[in-house]
C-alpha cells in the first residue's frame, strides 16, 4: 500500500561493481570515493527525505500521536490559502482539533501524487511534495489535491513547520456539505483550532 511512497528515498547512486565488489581502478576513482562534501550533501537529502516519508506515512494513519511525533515541539503548521482562509496552528490546536476531523471519516487514504514533482533544497532543509487524498466522510467523498512545504529541524530528523497548499473549490465543497449537515469542523470548529499566527515567510 504504500510502495509509492517508499519511492522518495533517493539512496547514494553505486560505484560499479566488479565480482560484487566496487571497482576500485582509478576510471572510477571519483564514484568510489566522493569528496566529503558531497557525501555530506547526500546524508543530508537522505535524512530529509525519510522524515518526509514518515511525515507522509503518519498523516495517512490518522494517528495523532504519531502525526506529531515526527514534529518538533514548536512545529506551526501553516494552511495557506488565500481565496479561502489563511490560519496557522500549534502542536497542541492540532491534537485538540483532530478527533473532531477523524470522527467524520469513514475511509481514508493519503499519499504522494508524483514521486518525479519531489523537491529538495538541502541548505533550507525543506522538501516540497505534491499529495492528494481520498476519503470517505459522513456527508460522502472528499478528494483533494495538496502542495507541501516541509522545513526540518538542524539535524533533519523532525518536520519544524509545514506549509500547506490545497484546491478551495473541493475543499468549499467539503464544508459546505458540512455545515448542511451541521457538523462543524476545520476552520469553522470552536477555538482553538480558529487561533491564527501569521505565518512565516516561506
């Protein structure tokens, strides 16, 4: 089930083999034994893509606990979307706020839409990934289309802020079924899950 988000992790590229062993002649000198900084480069992109996945992964669990396990502490998460409503939450608005939202799913899936669409900027330490969703809600589907901008910790092994792009028009709809059936949720729940901060510069 989740064999396409196992794709993200970009492993180092292998020297050539030869009987099973790298080649050591000096033709591939460069590829048996990279420079230091490049091997730093590659811990680095290795470290922020599996926190990617185990971003990813909670996220498609609807565990809370470990949805903000893989966050540091002061981890904000951003919803932004202009034409619909810009609104940033904290570690402690987000597991207040999600048994409200999980209470109206009855099927769920999250995942990478397009392995190739990936980005990686190691000195930001941020990744951004393309996702969707399908879900099956007490007021019916609800599919979606999501752009994510993640920013890790020092040593990358934690998400610290999360950027969130998604389509208002499936979303407008999603609440609108919603609020007809008087359930409310998201940014239309009771305090604090409305709490705004404004969000920091990408």
């Amino acid at each position: 089930e989740h064999s396409r988000l196992l794709m993200l992790v970009d492993y180092d590229t292998l020297p050539p083999l030869v009987d099973g062993k790298p080649d050591e002649s000096s033709d591939h000198s460069d590829a048996v034994q990279p420079s230091h900084n490049n091997r730093n480069m590659d811990t680095t992109r290795q470290r922020l893509l599996a926190t990617t996945l185990r971003f990813v992964m909670t996220l498609e669990s609807l565990d809370v606990d470990a949805m903000l396990a893989v966050r540091s502490s002061t981890c904000l998460h951003h919803m932004c979307c202009p034409s619909f409503r810009n609104y940033s939450i904290t570690n402690d608005q987000t597991r207040e706020a999600f048994p409200q939202w999980k209470s109206t799913i009855t099927k769920y899936k999250f995942g990478i839409l397009d392995d190739s669409q990936t980005l990686v900027d190691e000195q930001a330490r941020k990744v951004m990934i393309r996702a969707e969703t399908a879900a099956e809600t007490t007021v019916g589907d609800y599919n979606n289309e999501y752009i994510f901008i993640l920013r890790m910790t020092q040593d990358c092994n934690a998400v610290d802020e999360i950027w969130e792009f998604y389509d208002t028009i499936s979303l407008r709809d999603f609440h609108q079924r919603l609020e007809a059936g008087h359930v409310p949720i998201g940014v239309d729940a009771p305090a604090p899950f409305t709490t705004t901060v404004s969000p920091a510069a990408l």
